[in-house]
C-alpha cells in the first residue's frame, strides 16, 4: 500500500518526536532543553554540560547520548559533538576516560565526566 508523502513526513516526525522524548526521560533532560518542542537545545556543550549536571559527581556519559539529545540523525551530529568535547576538555570544563582510565585526549572510544581537582 502506497502512503501519500505528506502523511508518510507526518508519521516520521512523530516517531522522531517520540524518540527524543524516550532519549530525554531517559538521560534526565526537560523537553525544553532535549528539542520536543520549537526550543530545542542544539548545542553539544551545553547538552553535554546539561546531562553531566544531572548525573551523580563521578558518573560519565556516552558521546552519543549527546547526539542524540540534540539530533535525529544522531550519527551525523558526531563531528559537532566530538569538536565541542574537544573545547571542553580544553577549557577545563570534563575529563575524558575509558574503562576507568583517564584519558589526556580524544582518540578512540571515550566516556565523558565532570572534571575533578582530584
């Protein structure tokens, strides 16, 4: 059965729409700042900065739930993701690590957590 464009547009954004919510409840975000409403949040080092604040002190987030807080096409919105961890990291602002050991750079996989004086 063939579906006219316009309702098939409809039903996509509506199962984006449902995505980001799930995304949001899940990683703690409001609608307001995940983007289920015209004010979404898209930039990566506020979203990144706004899921650490939310997570216990030593916790750590994954790259790509950033993506996917700010984009559909979460894949796609990984270059701007990373080049924004790479300014926080910069300015002082989160640590990277993997499996438990800190990392002084990005390269390969990454978790990112609130930086610490420890």
């Amino acid at each position: 059965m063939l579906v006219p464009r316009a309702l098939s547009d409809q039903r996509d954004r509506r199962a984006t729409l449902t995505r980001r919510k799930a995304i949001c409840s899940f990683s703690g975000l409001d609608r307001a700042a995940c983007g289920t409403d015209a004010r979404r949040m898209t930039d990566p080092r506020a979203v990144a900065l706004s899921l650490l604040t939310r997570r216990a002190p030593d916790a750590t987030i994954c790259p790509s739930e950033v993506a996917r807080a700010i984009a559909p096409d979460w894949r796609g919105a990984m270059p701007a993701v990373h080049a924004a961890i790479d300014g926080l990291v910069r300015d002082g602002q989160v640590r990277l690590s993997w499996k438990g050991r800190p990392l002084a750079t990005r390269s390969g996989p990454y978790r990112i957590g609130r930086y610490s004086d420890d």
